[in-house]
C-alpha cells in the first residue's frame, strides 16, 4: 500500500499482480491493480529509462533467487521498452528456469 499511497504506480502495479496471481478472488486487490493500471495509462510514463530501472531491479531479484520476482520485474521492462534486449534475454532465461 505503501508504493500505491506514494503514487509509485509501476511499482505498485507489479505488487498487487503479484497479490492477484496468489489470490484471483480478492477483489479488493483487483480494484487496486485496476487502479494502478488506469494511472499508469494516463500517465504514459514508458520510457527507455523507466525499462531499465525495472531490468535493473529484475536483476537484484534475480540474483537474491526471488525468480518470480524477477520474471515480472523483466516483463514490465519489456513491456516498457520492447527494444530493450537484455531485459528480453534475462525474461526468456527466467521463464526457462522457473520451468525446471
């Protein structure tokens, strides 16, 4: 609620997509991720940079062993900048790992 209540969209979408996957029927999380995604469309903040500081952060995720962590901190990165190869690379690794 924290990153939510700071107005840290990004961050926040990717939390409560988390929460969701855990729990699909709590409706109280879908309306935040509703939320989150709504603002993150009005705002329009992809950008390059933003792609990197979520490849940057999938990375911390990755090597700390957090890999589910990590796969969704790399799709938002490609989401934001699908030109961005090292996320796209460290995305398909990390779905193959989390298949073994």
């Amino acid at each position: 609620m924290d990153l939510f209540n700071k107005e840290n969209w990004m961050e926040a979408n990717i939390i409560f997509n988390r929460i969701a996957k855990l729990d699909p029927s709590d409706k109280k999380v879908e309306r935040y991720l509703a939320i989150t995604e709504q603002k993150l469309n009005e705002s329009k903040v992809y950008s390059p940079d933003e792609s990197k500081k979520f490849y940057n952060e999938g990375l911390k995720q990755y090597t700390a062993g957090n890999l589910e962590n990590a796969l969704e901190f790399f799709k938002k990165a490609v989401e934001l900048d699908p030109e961005n190869q090292k996320a796209q690379t460290a995305l398909e690794r990390t779905k193959k790992e989390l298949k073994k």
